[in-house]
C-alpha cells in the first residue's frame, strides 16, 4: 500500500532534484541524426532524499516507511516547488548514517513514476 512521505518538515535542504529527459534518437550513415520525445511522459523528476540528525522516534518512522514500500511500492510527495503530490519509487534502498550516539541521518534515491 503507498505510503505518504514521512516528515516532509524534515527534508533537507540539501536535497537535490534532477530533471531527466526521455528521447529516442535515430542514426544515419550519412551523420545524420533525429531526435523525438520518448512517449507522453519523457521528462521526469528524480531526487535524492536527506533528512539529517534524526533522534530515535525520528528515525523509526522514516525507516518504517521505506521497509514497507521496499522497491515494489511507491511514496506519495509533494516536492519543493512543486504545486501537487506526485508518486515516487524508491531506488536501491536507503543509508544510514549515525551522526552521534543517538541521531543518525538517512539518505536514499527517488524516481517519480506515473
């Protein structure tokens, strides 16, 4: 079941989007080339998610989250500067990073999907 993302207050300023653009490309003998827009869908968002010094309960709700979306599932979010919530997959998991006895911070990779 999607899941919505969790403390979206807590997302990092040091997150980054990347905006990819799907084209299909045909070569030809002569050094010509085409280009095309790859379907309806071709441009799309990936961002690379931080939340930083997560104290106990912090961390256990964002890390409750993820494992249940795992990779079959998807996050519902709405980005930085976006005016909707968009769905997004998770891609390769998360890291953790213990930043002192008691906080750690958690980063991990997402795709929008449609």
């Amino acid at each position: 079941m999607p899941s919505a993302m969790p403390l979206t207050t807590r997302v990092s300023q040091g997150s980054a989007r990347k905006r990819i653009n799907r084209v299909l490309s045909a070569q030809f003998g002569d050094g010509y080339s085409q280009e095309a827009p790859d379907g309806t869908n071709n441009k799309y968002d990936e961002w690379t998610i931080a939340f930083e010094y997560l104290d106990s309960s912090e961390r256990t709700t964002v890390l409750t989250v993820l494992d249940a979306v795992g990779g079959s599932d998807y996050i519902t979010w709405t980005a930085q500067g976006d005016g909707a919530s968009k769905k997004w997959k998770v891609k390769d998991g998360y890291t953790e990073t213990w930043v002192s006895g008691t906080h750690s911070s958690i980063s991990f990779e997402i795709r929008q999907i449609f």
